[in-house]
C-alpha cells in the first residue's frame, strides 16, 4: 500500500514539474517576443529619424 502511494505521488509529481515546464517555456517566448519586438520598435524609431535629417 505505501508503495502504491510513493509510486502515485511520483507521478503526480513527474506531471507537475512537466506542467511547470511548458509554462516556463511559454513564458519565457512571450518575454523574448517581447524583447525582439521592443528592439524592432527602437530600430525602427531610429531609423525613421536618421533619414529626416
């Protein structure tokens, strides 16, 4: 019986940690998607007035 429980618990715990990771990698491509599109705008903002001067 207690082996049941370490063994139920073991994958309970294997899911959650694989849970906890597709959540941190989608996180972490929302932040890098983020940051791309942040450099972009500052690219582009520099760029738009290089060329008016």
């Amino acid at each position: 019986m207690l082996f049941k429980k370490i063994l139920l618990e073991k994958i309970n715990y294997t899911c959650y940690i694989k849970k906890l990771l597709s959540y941190i990698k989608y996180i972490y491509k929302c932040i890098i998607i983020e940051i791309t599109n942040k450099i972009k705008g500052e690219f582009l903002k520099n760029e738009g007035t290089n060329t008016k001067k």
